[in-house]
C-alpha cells in the first residue's frame, strides 16, 4: 500500500492474508484456539514469538488483521488487540508501572481508568500524582526519581477537556518518562498521537473503533517494537487477548470509521449548538464552542473533528435532569458511546460512580451533568427528541 495514504483509506484497504494469489476482500474470521505444526521444533518457537500463531492467548491471524489496521491508523511499529479498552490500559500499566513507581496523570480521566490506579497504589504502592493538564510546567514540577510514565487522554470524559498532547509529551519525553495517551475520544480520525510523540496510544474500541455496539475490546499501539514485545510477553501471563470474533466484528466496523467519524462531529457540532441557545440548558461543554476552555487547542490538534461526545449541565438539579433522560424518545439511556445510536447518562451516577463529590467537582460534574454521545441519527430528529424532553 503507498504510505502516504489517508486514514480513512487506510482503514479500509487493510492487509488481508493471501491464499495463493487470490485474497479474500475481508479479513477471514479463524476462529481457532490453536495451530498444529508438522515439526515439533517449530511449534517450540512459535509459542514464544509475538508474530507466530500458536495458540490463542499469544496471537490469532484474525487478531493480528486487527492489530496490523490499527498500526497502520495509529502509524504505530505494533499493536496489541485486548478484550477491552481496560484490558488494554491495565497490561500497559502493570508492564510499566512497579511497587514503588510513579505516574503523573491528568485529573480528568476516564473513570475505569482512575479505579486501576486506585487500586494500584493502594494494593502496590504505586504512586500516583494528578494533574489538571493544563500547562505543561505541571509535569515539570510533579517529576520525581521515582517517576516512570506520563499518562494523558487526548478528549476527557465527559466534558469534552482538550489536552495539548504536543506540549505535553515533549516534557515528559525530556524526563525519559513513558508517554502513554488514550485516544478513544479522537479515534485515529481525529488525532494520531504516535506523530505528535506518544510512545503507547490506547483505545476501548468498543467505541468508535467498532461502531455498532456490538463488542467489546480494545488496542494498546506502540511507537516502539521493544515495549510492544514486553507488553505483548505481559499478556501472555495476564490472559486479556481480544477473541476472533470481537476481533473481526471490529475491522468490520473500522471499513467505515472515516465515514461514521465525519457525522457524529457534525451531529454533536449541531446538537451542541442548538442546546447552547436553550433556556434549561445551563452549560454546553463542547469544544467547538468559542465559550469551551479547549476550543483554540482542539481546532489547532484536531482538524478532522472532535468526536461525538459532550456533556451539558441542565438547570436545576438531580430531579429535573432524572426526568429530563426520561422523557428522550430516540436518545436511549446507556452507558458507553460511539456507536451508531444517541445514548445519554449521568457521569455521576455511573461512569465516575467512585469518585466522591469534591473529586467530581475538581473535574466540572454535578448532578445536573448528562453526557451525550451522539449517534449516526438525522440531525433534526434528535434536536426535535431532546427539545421535546426538555420542555
Ligand atoms: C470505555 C472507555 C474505556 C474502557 O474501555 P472498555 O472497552 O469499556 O473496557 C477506557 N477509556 C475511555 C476513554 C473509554 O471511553
């Protein structure tokens, strides 16, 4: 393939395997757990190759179609296909992070994500330091001996923060720190962070990566060789490869990410503008508003788009907002996000339910907060839906 390809061409001419000369247009599902080998030395190596196939745990040729698309989206040297986004972002971190090491983390963040390092330092002492992302100068100052990752998300959850990737890494790359960044917000459409100097890009590709809300997974895409091999001999111990199925589900969804990436922008870019005139609606956060704090850097790192997914806070309190969910016809009240349907959910209540209240207020959520990750619908139908429940 020429390399200096789109990503959304990329992303439909992955590598299928060749069977003779003639290749099948999609990616085969093999749904097999084990390979048997007509030389018994050979079957010896392969268990202990990350690019053999020997038994499921360590690879799958379906697995690897995955993973070979997504290095080729992410321009990543490997990648490693998990059974979830918190699959992913836990072998990582338990390869990088040991008793008595250190991580700075930005304080918005994914709320699975802060549950991991909860328990990290309370069960392994590893210590964590929390950052608003802000000002690079932040990483410089929280730096330690101890100090081995720095660990960012390019979009928060919910509201939409923008972190400045760039600047951030180069800070952190200057202390020798492992940058490790989860791209799920932005998709490969949106931002490849490997470009801008990350060293792991993580994703839940249940997300937009698939697109149908139909499977779990996710990908953990490594600049270096090196760290996707130790990461990858993690796994073996740990057990989080994702399955064929899942697997394959996934690059069937990702033929179509360009396309599916380009209208949940303008979707949310609509929606969120239409609410932002709306009289119960007290706050929009979405970065393609001039009044959002990530607005400059999101049109200077993300020209393609910024995602699907913001966050309003509805006047009034945890009552008004209840019914206001209620009251959604098309907007279905579920968690997760980037799927083909419009979901809606209260962070407080669910993705960030182990966080206490002042943790919830340093990171912008109230009661009022509803998360809306907006889906593939007509765009009138769904400002029609949501003026409707708002009354
Ligand atoms: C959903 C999500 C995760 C966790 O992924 P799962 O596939 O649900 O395990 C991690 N990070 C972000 C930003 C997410 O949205």
């Amino acid at each position: 393939m020429p390399t200096q390809m789109h990503p959304e061409t990329r992303a439909i001419h992955v590598d299928v395997p060749d069977l003779d000369g003639a290749r099948p247009l999609n990616v085969p599902l093999y749904q097999t757990a084990n390979f048997g080998y007509d030389n018994p030395e050979e079957l010896a190596e392969a268990i202990n190759r990350p690019e053999s196939f020997a038994y499921l745990r360590n690879s799958n040729p379906t697995v690897r179609a995955l993973e070979n698309a997504i290095s080729s989206l992410e321009g990543a040297a490997a990648s490693l296909a998990t059974a979830s986004g918190m699959g992913a972002i836990h072998t990582v971190l338990h390869t990088l992070l040991g008793s008595g090491d250190h991580i700075i983390v930005q304080r918005h963040l994914y709320g699975g994500t802060f549950a991991l390092l909860k328990d990290l330092a309370a069960r392994f002492g590893v210590d964590v330091t929390y950052i608003d992302a802000q000002d690079p100068a932040e990483v410089t100052a929280a730096l330690r001996p101890s100090t081995k990752a720095l660990y960012l998300e390019t979009i928060s959850n919910p509201t939409a923060r923008i972190t400045d990737l760039p600047a951030f890494f180069a800070v952190g790359k200057a202390a020798g720190l492992t940058c490790v960044v989860d791209n799920t917000f932005a998709s490969p459409i949106g931002c490849r962070p490997i470009s801008m100097g990350a060293d792991v890009v993580v994703h839940s590709s249940t997300k937009f990566l698939s697109g149908h809300c139909d499977v779990l997974g996710g990908i953990a895409a490594f600049a270096d060789a090196d760290l996707h091999r130790r990461v990858w001999s993690r796994s073996l111990e740990t057990g989080p490869i994702a399955d064929p199925f899942a697997a394959w589900l996934t690059l069937r969804g990702i033929a179509t990410l360009g396309l599916r990436m380009r209208r949940h922008h303008e979707n949310a870019d609509g929606l969120a503008r239409f609410l932002s005139t709306h009289p119960r609606v007290a706050e929009v956060h979405w970065p393609g508003l001039p009044t959002h704090p990530g607005h400059a850097v999101a049109r200077r790192l993300l020209p393609h788009g910024y995602g699907g997914v913001f966050a309003i806070d509805v006047a009034g309190g945890r009552e008004e907002t209840l019914e206001f969910t209620r009251r959604l016809r098309l907007a279905d009240r579920a968690v997760s996000l980037g799927g083909f349907k419009t979901l809606v959910q209260q962070p407080s209540a669910t993705s960030h339910r182990s966080m206490d209240a002042a943790g919830l207020r340093a990171i912008g959520i109230t009661e009022g907060t509803v998360r809306i990750a907006v889906g593939l619908e007509h765009l009138d139908d769904l400002k029609a839906d949501f003026s409707a429940a708002l009354g």
